[in-house]
C-alpha cells in the first residue's frame, strides 16, 4: 500500500540569498500578461498569430479610396457631363434673360434715361433678319467681309509673330525696329484709312491693309513679351547640349511662346472685327459693316440689329476657332479645372 504523496523538494536557496526576493535570472512579469493575456502570449505563435496579424477591410479603410473604386471612369465622366450641361445651361440662360429684357423694354416703349421706343421688338428682328436671309446679298456680304477679315489676320499674323521673335532675339534688329513701331502704335488703324485710300489703288486693298494693321500690333507685342519671359535655363541647357540658335529657336523659343502668341492673336481677331466693320462702313461696296450702316441710312433699324447680330456671331465664331487651335497646339501644358471647356 503505498504511502501519502509528498511535496517536491525544492532546492533551498544558497547561503546570503533571501528565499522572497526573486532570482536576478529570472524573467520579469509583464504586467499586461496576466490572465487572458498571459494566454494569447503563450499562443502568439503559429497560424493563429499570422491570421490576427492580417487587418480586416471594412468601413475604416481610407474614405478616398473607397470613392475612386466606388465610381470608376464611368461616374467620373458622367459628373464632368453633368457640369459641362451646368455651365452651358447658365450661358444660355444668361442670353434669354437678355433677350427677355429686351423685350420687354422696347413693346413696353419705355423712355428711361434710354430711349427704347424707337428700338425694334425681337419679333420685328426675327421678320427682318428671316427676310435677309432669303436673299443672296446677305450671304455675298459675309463673304467679303470673312475673305478681308482672313486674308488681313492672316498677314497680321505671321508678321507679327515674326517681327516679335526678331525684335525679342536680336538687339540689333529691336534697335532699328522697335522706335518705328512704338511711334505707330498707338495710331488707330480705323484712322489710317485716309492714308489707306491714298496708297492703295482699290478700296478692297485698303480695308485689308486696315484689318492687317489691326491685328499686327497685338499679335507682335504679345509676341515679344512673350519671347522675353521665356527661362534662360532653357536655351542654356539646349546649347549645354551642343544645339545651335535653329535647336534653341525650333526646340525652345517656338514651343515655348505659343500660350502668349495665342493670346495675342485672340486680342487681334477682336480688333480686326472692330477696324473691318469700320473700314466697310466708310469706303465699303460690299460687307456686313456695308450693309449695317446702309440699313441706318435708310432707316431701317431691324435691319441694324440684324447686322449687328451678324457681326457679333461671326467676331465669336472666329475667336473661338483660334482658341480651339489654341488649346489644341498647346495641349501639353497643364490645366486647371476651371479652365476646361
């Protein structure tokens, strides 16, 4: 028969040692390892740690994360629709609430400090301007006054692009040019139709030198300006390279005005419109400008408004062609936005 189990004999501490005072070998309890803690320690290794150590996706994942996989190419156009068809619709908006005004203001004969009762009502303006358009006058008359707005910017241009980069490039070229052009700057072109009529020998020829001497000015100026703020790093870096003044001129000059040369010739189309329709107003045959002041003569007044009408779309038709164009050989720069069309 066996006898009663007794306890395990413990070594006895050696001599000095205090038996309640920890060895100094011994590991020191955490005290955040107590309980169930002191299990998930004993258990922190194994499949069962790798599978706690994966974070769980759920709704405290990064909030902008979650919208661009959420919506996709698809919202994302579908927003910048629906913010194009916003801004169109105010555009719009905004030319129906003239419109309105209009009409309101001249069948109601107001006489404010403006006079609006010998103006001609929307509807008398829609009779006249749908009678002109049945006649083969009004188209020949848009005609000539696109063939001298064309042919006058199109020589504006080059020539001002070209006499810009000159000037900016060459000391001695600003030197010999640059007093003759600041002294006739500041000349209205609309003025220089007298001088026009004297040099040339037909009056077509000098409206297109009125339109030429129009947009030339802007169009050289913001040239110029432009070709001066370019970064001098630039051409350094080209003729680092081994370039000569062509790979600077082509590589680094040309590309790099295009914003400023673009909005130089915006500035010039404007312009041109104005000194056409004037030119053709004065010494004209044919031409919307012609035409417009005829009608006033004859006291025709919706045939005015309708002229005036012509002008301002055409004037915003070829504006926004260069900007188009624009946007289009300047596609690599970046943009805010607000500035997308």
């Amino acid at each position: 028969m066996a006898g009663p189990r007794t306890a395990p004999h413990s070594p006895s501490p050696g001599p000095g040692v205090d038996p309640a005072t920890p060895s100094e070998n011994a590991p020191a309890a955490n005290p955040g390892t107590t309980g169930a803690g002191s299990e998930n320690a004993a258990g922190s290794t194994g499949p069962a740690a790798d599978a706690a150590a994966v974070p769980v996706s759920g709704g405290s994942g990064d909030p902008d994360a979650s919208r661009s996989t959420a919506g996709g190419p698809g919202a994302s156009r579908a927003a910048a629709g629906g913010r194009a068809a916003l801004r169109w619709g105010i555009r719009a908006a905004s030319l129906l609430a003239a419109a309105g005004l209009w009409q309101v203001l001249t069948a109601a004969d107001a006489r404010l400090w403006l006079r609006f009762d010998r103006l001609p009502t929307l509807g008398e303006i829609a009779e006249r301007f749908g009678a002109q358009l049945t006649t083969s006058l009004y188209y020949l008359d848009l005609l000539q006054s696109l063939i001298r707005i064309l042919t006058g910017f199109g020589l504006a241009a080059v020539a001002g692009i070209t006499t810009g980069i000159l000037v900016a490039r060459s000391r001695r070229a600003g030197d010999v040019l640059l007093p003759l052009l600041e002294a006739v700057r500041p000349i209205p072109a609309i003025a220089l139709v007298p001088i026009a009529i004297l040099l040339f020998p037909t009056d077509e020829q000098g409206i297109v030198f009125i339109t030429f001497t129009a947009a030339f000015f802007p169009v050289t100026v913001s040239t110029r300006h432009a070709v001066r703020a370019l970064p001098t790093i630039w051409e350094e870096a080209v003729r680092t390279l081994g370039g000569t003044r062509r790979h600077v001129l082509w590589n680094v000059v040309l590309p790099g005005i295009l914003p400023g040369v673009f909005g130089g010739l915006s500035v010039g189309m404007g312009v041109a419109w104005i000194c056409v329709i004037s030119a053709e107003m004065i010494s004209g045959e044919f031409g919307v400008g012609y035409r417009t002041w005829h009608a006033y003569t004859v006291v025709d007044y919706p045939g005015v408004i309708v002229g005036m009408i012509t002008i301002g779309v055409l004037g915003w038709l070829t504006s926004a062609a260069i900007e188009l164009i624009g946007r289009r050989a300047t596609g690599w720069l970046p943009r805010a936005e607000g500035s997308r069309r």
